[in-house]
C-alpha cells in the first residue's frame, strides 16, 4: 500500500514538472515570437536613421532573341543577379538570448528595403524581379540577392561596325533618399562577377566596371548618389566578315570586269547594273542593322557608297 501511494506522488510531481517546463517553453517561444514581430513593425513603419546601401551585380546572359531590334532602339537586355547590401538598426538582437542564432531568413516585402532603381531603365515594368527572401544577420546586416532581367537604353557608337566595342551603363540610384539619408556605393565584399558564356553569340562580355556619383538636382539642395555599373561589350565579327564584308569586297573586284568587255558584246551594262544592284541590297542590309542615329555612320556602310559609285561610274 505504502509502495503504490509513493508511486503515484512520483507521477503526479513528474507530470507537474513537465507541464511546467512546457508552459515555461510556450512562454519563451511565444516571447521570442512577439520580439521578431515587434523588430519587423519598426522596420517596416520606419527607415534607418541614417544607411549606407552597397551594390554589386553579376551578368547571367545577353538576350540575343530581340538583339537586331535592340540595336535600332538602342537598347541591351541583360539577365543580372543583384546584390543589395545595407544595415537596419530595428533588425538587431543578441545572439545568446536566441541560442546564438546569428541569422534569419525573411520575405523582402515583410521588411523596409531601400527604393533602389534603374534610373535608365527602358523595359515595360519598371522594377520588375523575383521578390526573394533577404538574410538578415543578428548585428543588422541586410543581404538581397535577387534575379532580374533588365532592359535599359544604350548609346551605340557604330563607326566602326561590325569591329565595334560598346560600353552599356546600368544607373542605380535613390529615388526618394538623398545622400545625407542613404548613401549608395560599391559592395567590395561581394566582387562583379562574368557568368556569361559568349560562346555561339555575337556579343561578348570583357568586364564590369563601377563608378558612383554625386548629383544636384532642381528639387533639392541635398546631394543625391548614384551608382553606375559599366558593362564592356565586344562584337564577334567573323558572321558579318564571311557574310557581308567578303562577298561585297568580292562583288566590288568582279566590277573592273567591265573595263575588259568590249562595247560590241552588249553585256559589259548588264554586268555593271547586276553588280550595281547587288551592292545597294548589301548597303541595305547594313541600314537595317544600324541605329538610326546623326552622331555617326559606319566605315563600313561608306565603304559599300564608295562602291556603289565607282561602279555606276564604269
């Protein structure tokens, strides 16, 4: 009798016990859960005092799908990895009240984010990306990294087509935020990276180089940042050298031809105005590549005019 009443004062002090430590748990985690909230309302209902937000980029792909039409418009259509980096005082913690957790994944809308833009974006949807998670570090420490593929306006200097070097610019800046509120810069930590194979593609990459500046605008007296990312484009040639340059060049020496027909054959005018004709299409061709633009013409498309004229003059 003895044994069995001291059995079941054993059990009901170990339920006792392992209730408490369950509420004590529920009461920590419940604690735990109303801190993280109350850290993401102050994110979202204010910004950092005072932030700095670094930038880096990868290029993934040029799209070649649209790249004549580009061309016209003045345009490049990349596929980017994006790397925003900055620090917001609300989405800090210490780590050893939370087991040492030193980071956290959250959704990118559920927090303030800095409203970086393409200041010479020229697509349909401006700021159109993946809304992917941030990483988020226990001294602050806010890390984006998202895909987007971007279109944005670029001047083409074409004289020296199709052995032209193209410098294509990519403008992050601010749009409310000025200078003294968020300073925008390079992430050093994080270095441009090349991910694009050229291989079987007209364009190649050669290298990205960044450089930041400081505006004054109309509107305010405070100085605005921006952040320019220089991608460095090189043309392959052999396509425009075995399809265009070599059968003009071809069509240009077969032309003298007509200095060794005689007059009484009839045909040296038939031979002359064939070539005639073939050139013009070729001169076309070059016309329909190219930007219509007043700052310059290709060396190319002056060589083909050249030749249209030396041959109406024989």
């Amino acid at each position: 009798m003895n044994q069995l009443n001291f059995t079941m004062k054993s059990f009901l002090v170990n339920t006792i016990l392992i209730i408490w430590c369950l509420h004590a748990a529920a009461i920590t985690t419940s604690t735990t859960d109303i801190t993280i909230d109350a850290k993401i309302t102050a994110s979202l209902s204010s910004s950092p005092s005072s932030s700095s937000s670094y930038h880096g980029i990868e290029v993934n792909d040029i799209n070649n799908e649209d790249n004549k039409q580009n061309e016209k418009e003045q345009t490049i259509t990349c596929l980017l990895a994006v790397r925003q980096k900055w620090t917001d005082d609300h989405l800090t913690w210490e780590k050893g009240t939370y087991n040492n957790l030193d980071t956290i994944m959250m959704p990118i809308t559920k927090i303030w984010k800095p409203d970086i833009v393409i200041s010479n974006f020229a697509g349909d949807k401006f700021n159109d990306y993946i809304p992917t998670n941030a990483i988020i570090s226990s001294d602050g420490t806010v890390l984006h990294m998202y895909p987007a593929l971007v279109k944005t306006s670029c001047a083409l200097d074409v004289k020296f087509f199709p052995f032209d070097s193209q410098s294509c610019k990519l403008e992050f800046i601010s749009w409310t935020y000025n200078g003294n509120e968020l300073e925008v810069d390079y992430n050093e930590s994080y270095p441009n990276f090349i991910y694009y194979n050229s291989e079987n593609q007209e364009w190649a990459v050669e290298k990205i180089t960044q450089e930041r500046h400081t505006k004054q605008y109309s509107c305010c007296p405070e100085p605005y940042y921006d952040l320019t990312f220089d991608i460095h484009l090189k043309r392959g040639s052999l396509f425009y050298v075995i399809n265009l340059i070599t059968p003009c060049f071809l069509i240009f020496i077969i032309s003298f031809l007509g200095f060794f027909l005689p007059v009484e054959s009839g045909e040296k005018v038939n031979l002359e105005i064939t070539i005639l004709l073939a050139l013009v299409v070729f001169l076309l061709m070059v016309g329909e590549t190219m930007p219509p633009t007043q700052d310059c013409f290709p060396i190319l498309g002056s060589g083909h005019g050249v030749q249209v004229f030396f041959t109406f003059l024989i």
